[in-house]
C-alpha cells in the first residue's frame, strides 16, 4: 500500500538540518511519493527540492509555514500548494523574514544578559538558509553547554517568562490566510494539538479561519498523540475542514517523526490530497488506526 503524502517537512531553508535536496531524497528513501516542503516563512528552498523530487519521482507540493499572531499565541498556519511566484506571498513572507532578523538580535541580547555572549553569530552559524529561528539559537546554546539537547534549552531558554523569550509578534490569521489563497493555495492550521487551546478557543480559531478561506487541519502530525489524531479527525468533522497530514521533520536528529512513519488518517476524514487534487498518492482513507484502536 502506497504511503500517505507527507505535507509537512522542513530543511535548510529554514530550521531543518537536512538540505532541500538531501530532504527529498530522504522521503524517496522512505517510500514517500507525495510531500510537501513547508519552511517557516519562506519558500526559498522550493526550486531545490522540485528538481530533485522531479528527478527521484516524486511529487513535491510547494508548501510554506506561517508563523501568525493569534489568541495570544503563535499559531502555525501551512500553505499548500502554492504559486511560489505570487507576488503577494512573497512581500508577506519578506515581512515576516525582516521581523525575525529584529527578534534575532533581540533573542541575542537577552541571551547576552542570561551570560550567554554571541548568541547572534552562534545561531548565525546554524541559520545555513540565512532565516535565523529559534532552533538556531538552541543548538548554539546546546554547543554552549546551556542544556543537553534542544528540549531542555527551549525549557530552559526559549518559551515564555524565560531568560531569551521575546513574545512573537507574527502577522494575521487574515494576512497569512489571504497570502496562501493569492498564491493559489490551500491553508491548513498546522499541529493543532500545541496550542493548548481550549475547547471553545479552538472553535473561534476553526471559525476564524474558514472565515478567511482557510480549509484544513492537520489531523495526524509528528507532534500529535494517537490520541489527537482522533480528536482532531472530530474538530475537522465537526467544523467541515479538511484533515491533513505531516510529519513536520527538521531532521534526522531531532525529536519528531521519521520521515515514511505517519499513520493513515482516522476514519471518516476527508483528505486535502484527494479534495484539492494533489499529488497522485490518493491513499484510501483511514482504516489502519481505527481498526487498531
Ligand atoms: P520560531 O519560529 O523561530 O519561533 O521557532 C519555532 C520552532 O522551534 C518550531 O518550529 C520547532 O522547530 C522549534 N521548537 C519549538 N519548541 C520546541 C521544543 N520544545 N523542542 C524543540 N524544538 C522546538
Ligand atoms: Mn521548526
Ligand atoms: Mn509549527
Ligand atoms: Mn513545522
């Protein structure tokens, strides 16, 4: 049986440590026939990976992450599917890219102050795609000696009330949306199981979105439990989304899934693959889990 597609990855571009290339060589490897490459606010590693992907046989979805402000949180919303050239897209990913280099310099001088000098050409180093990202600074404060792995520095460094925290100050769930659908393509709120939201939070934001177009949620993800895969196939039902499904891989070293790993969709899913008509791993829906559960 055909794999499902994978439609949520990550590379050099941005916080990931494999290249474009290397990425979709790897999910070639794994038996991957369909993925998409989402790096955080940009698209700069697209080009790279289609060659490759058109050169090993497989289909390579054009995807992004956007990092939006929302409910006071920072939410991830992936675009699939995109027009790569979209004018529209791109000046709105070109701001998120310009408040980063701001954050950057302001993680590093909070950093500075935790007595943690260079944190900015330490996280530099590891920022291969130029978009520096907080992973960066983890792995220069695990370089450091800060904390044994990445986990521990993003408990101890990274997340709110700690020492090199700055609140994201991201775009709209609007804008974010609104830039996907110029550039042709289909927005998806990523692992929805982070936010911690409650239940009735979680409903404003599912409202939000199909206000602004929006039409998936990632139902199965590398940083979902079994148990939210089930969950969130009832939120996407219950609110008429369409589930997705992505590994959200940065690399062989880190902590989420492997890339070939993910599980079918729960039972009575609808797939944005089959939905939207991309890739021609159209995988029959569901049906291993639930048996399984
Ligand atoms: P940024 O968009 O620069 O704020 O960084 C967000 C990224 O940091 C996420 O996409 C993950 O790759 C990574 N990240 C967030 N929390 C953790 C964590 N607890 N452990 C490891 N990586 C994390
Ligand atoms: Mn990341
Ligand atoms: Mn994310
Ligand atoms: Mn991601």
């Amino acid at each position: 049986m055909s794999k499902i597609p994978d439609l949520h990855t990550h590379s050099t571009a941005s916080d990931g440590t494999l290249s474009p290339a290397a990425l979709v060589q790897r999910a070639s490897a794994a038996g991957i026939e369909t993925m998409a490459l989402t790096d955080h606010d940009t698209v700069a590693g697209i080009d790279e990976a289609a060659a490759v992907a058109e050169s090993v046989g497989v289909t390579l979805i054009p995807g992004v992450e956007v990092s939006v402000s929302w409910g006071g949180r920072t939410v991830h919303i992936v675009g699939l599917d995109l027009d790569t050239s979209c004018d529209a897209l791109l000046q709105g990913l070109q701001g998120l890219q310009s408040y980063r280099v701001w954050r950057a310099e302001e993680i590093s001088r909070k950093l500075a102050k935790a007595g943690y000098d260079g944190a900015l050409d330490g996280a530099r180093a590891y920022a291969i795609g130029g978009l520096v990202g907080r992973t960066h600074f983890a792995r220069f404060l695990v370089e450091r000696g800060a904390a044994d792995d990445l986990r521990g520095v993003f408990k101890r460094f990274l997340v709110t009330g700690k020492p090199g925290h700055v609140a994201g100050e991201w775009t709209t769930l609007a804008n974010a949306v609104g830039w996907i659908r110029a550039a042709g393509g289909d927005a998806v709120i990523a692992h929805p199981a982070r936010y911690g939201f409650t239940r009735s939070k979680l409903k404003r934001l599912f409202a939000e979105f199909k206000e602004c177009g929006g039409r998936g949620l990632e139902v199965v993800s590398g940083s979902h439990s079994r148990d939210d895969y089930f969950v969130f196939a009832r939120h996407a039902a219950e609110n008429g989304l369409l589930a997705s499904a992505g590994s959200d891989f940065h690399g062989p070293d880190n902590p989420w899934i492997e890339l070939g790993r993910l599980p079918a969709l729960p039972d009575g899913c609808r797939p944005i693959w089959n939905a939207s008509g991309f890739g021609r791993a159209a995988a029959p829906m569901g049906g291993l889990l639930a048996a399984s559960n």
